[in-house]
C-alpha cells in the first residue's frame, strides 16, 4: 500500500460549493481532460472578451465578498488573493459584518476566512496574512483541537487514497478502489454517510470500520500523511497578530441539522468559550459545518442570531445589504482554481 499520495496537492474539505454538490473532491481536478479543458476555455473566453470586467463592475455594486478556503497550499492561496486583491480590499470579518449591520456599503471589500484549522494549511496563510498584512479569519471545531486527531474529512481521503487497488465493503456495499473516479465516487459515497451522522460516537464507529476494513487496524495510520489540527499552544500565539481572527466551527463538526436545538446551542457556547479562553479575544462569528441548507436546517439560524453577530454558510453568493447575517454567503476557491477562474467565480457572486 502506498503512502505517498499528499491529500492537500488534490483535496478539498467536503463541504459543498452549493447546496447541489456533495461531492468531496475538488471537481475540476479529477474531471476528466476534455470537461476541465472546456470549462478552461469558457473562462478563458469570458475573461478575455471582458464579461467578467463588466460582471465583475455590476455585481460588486451590491455588496463585498467573503472568501470560503479549505485546504489550499500557500503558493495558490497567496495566488488567488492577489487576483481578488486587484479589485478588491482585504477586511477583516467584523469589519465586514459591522458595515453590514449598519446598512453602510461593502462594495469593493472582501474578508478572507478559512475552515477546519489543519496545522499546515493554518499556519502557511498565517504567514501569508502577516507578511501582506491582509486579516484572515479562522474557523476551528475545538474537539479535534483539543483531541489533537485529525478530523474524519481529513483522513478519509488519504486513507482511500492510500488503499488505490484495493476492495473493501462497509454496510453491504462494496467499493473497489480502482482508478481516480472509483476513489472519488467512494470518497463521495463515504462523505454522505458521515455527514448524516448525528453524534461523534458514530463518527469514530464508522471511522473504525473504514480503518479495520483498509488497514486491519484500529488506530490512525501513523504513515499516512493526514492532516492535523493546529495545536491551542499555536492558536494563542498566532491571535496575537491583529490580522488573525479565530472564530467558531463547532465542537464535533457535525452537521447541525442533525442536532436537537439543546445540543445546537451546546456546540456553539463551548466552542465560543475554548476559542475565547485560548485567545483572550470575544469569538464573535460562526461556521455552520458543511455550510449547505441541508446540513444547516432551521433551528441553527435561529440560535446563531442569538449567540454569534454572524454565521457563514457555504452558499455561493454576495454579501448585498439584503443579506441575513445569520446565513451569511461566501465565495469558494480550491486549490486547483485558476487566475481566470478566481475572477470568474468572484465576478459572477450575486
Ligand atoms: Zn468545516
């Protein structure tokens, strides 16, 4: 079995693009050749013949952006921002949310945020935002920090990734891991089944299976390049900088639809409280986990508004001063996002 595959080169966090998507792989990346190609192309096309100038133009009228990144290498990250950077200024989140809560414009201004707190992602755009002195604001789930494991949506990849040839069953089906689009349909299937679960006990039951079925163990292969969760000791002195902000995620990122209003609220105080314990900052901002309606349901909203002055969603769209702060829209770029399509996909938010 191979141990070489790096989930960060071709990954991203399973969290959908819309409330459609599901799929947890970065979908330009493992598409096939002729579908990439077109998709480069209409970009291409859009890009030159200055729609997107001109979309670009009228939409961002209606409001500024928030920016949704998972995991990304600091090369692309620091790409990528440098083409939203052209036509727009890096705030911080509350600076953001404030001019939102008081009806003034937002136009032209875009805040960087990025989830799920992995070590290496983490602490390359902290460099980054330190060295630009542009602010960026952390989303963490405390319980992996705090059980300094790597979450699920960070080991299932790689441990797929790692198993390539092989065949296993979990539940009656069976997966046969042969090829890229094998692997990523199984990624796909496998990121459902935990995204319904409804508590962390049957989170690691089914991590246990996968484990036992892949690697005859019980234990995280320690060979296996997963990536893990940022240290408090890092987090408290990373938030020192001013343009750092660590924000809540949750405790067990489990989808909040799948939760009673009680264990709703729980995650959200807890998470808020070790965050602002660690950092001596108010945690003001919170992440819904997968960010799709679906994961989100009705009662979270409602309890956010109570406890945080704003929460992000993962629907794609513009912050315009019709916007619910407590299912605020943000803008996805993975790491195979290109210059082109960085403009595209921020010109064509609404
Ligand atoms: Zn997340």
């Amino acid at each position: 079995m191979s141990h070489q595959m790096q989930p960060m080169a071709s990954l991203t966090h399973p969290e959908p693009t819309s409330r459609r998507s599901t799929s947890a792989i970065e979908p330009t990346l493992l598409q096939p050749v002729p579908s990439r190609w077109i998709t480069g192309l209409v970009t291409d096309i859009l890009v030159r013949s200055q729609v997107v100038g001109l979309l670009n133009k009228l939409n961002g009228r209606n409001g500024g952006l928030i920016l949704a990144m998972h995991e990304i290498s600091a090369e692309q990250l620091e790409s990528q921002l440098e083409t939203i950077a052209a036509t727009h200024t890096f705030v911080p989140l509350t600076e953001l949310v404030d001019r939102l809560d008081r009806s003034l414009p937002t136009r032209g201004l875009a805040a960087i945020t990025l989830d799920d707190g992995p070590e290496a992602i983490t602490e390359g755009a902290a460099a980054i935002a330190l060295r630009r002195g542009w602010p960026m604001t952390f989303f963490l789930p405390t319980g992996s920090i705090d059980r300094q494991q790597p979450a699920w949506y960070h080991e299932i990849p790689a441990l797929l990734l790692a198993s390539s040839g092989r065949t296993f069953s979990v539940d009656h089906r069976t997966f046969q891991l042969n090829g890229s689009a094998s692997i990523v349909s199984a990624i796909d299937a496998l990121t459902t089944d935990f995204r319904a679960l409804s508590t962390s006990a049957s989170v690691e039951g089914l991590l246990l299976t996968l484990r036992r079925a892949l690697l005859s163990a019980d234990e995280l292969d320690p060979m296996l390049q997963v990536l893990r969760p940022l240290t408090w000791e890092r987090v408290g002195e990373l938030a020192r900088h001013d343009e750092l902000s660590f924000e809540a995620h949750s405790v067990t990122h489990l989808a909040m639809s799948r939760l009673s209003a009680v264990e709703i609220e729980k995650e959200m105080t807890e998470s808020r409280t070790r965050i602002e314990g660690v950092t001596g900052r108010p945690v003001q901002h919170f992440c819904y986990p997968y960010g799709s309606w679906e994961d989100i349901g009705v009662v979270a909203p409602k309890i956010a508004r109570r406890l945080f002055r704003s929460s992000v969603t993962m629907s794609r769209g513009r912050c315009t001063r019709r916007v619910d702060t407590a299912l605020l829209p943000r803008v996805s770029l993975y790491e195979s996002d290109t210059v082109h399509s960085v403009q595209t996909k921020a010109a064509l938010a609404r």
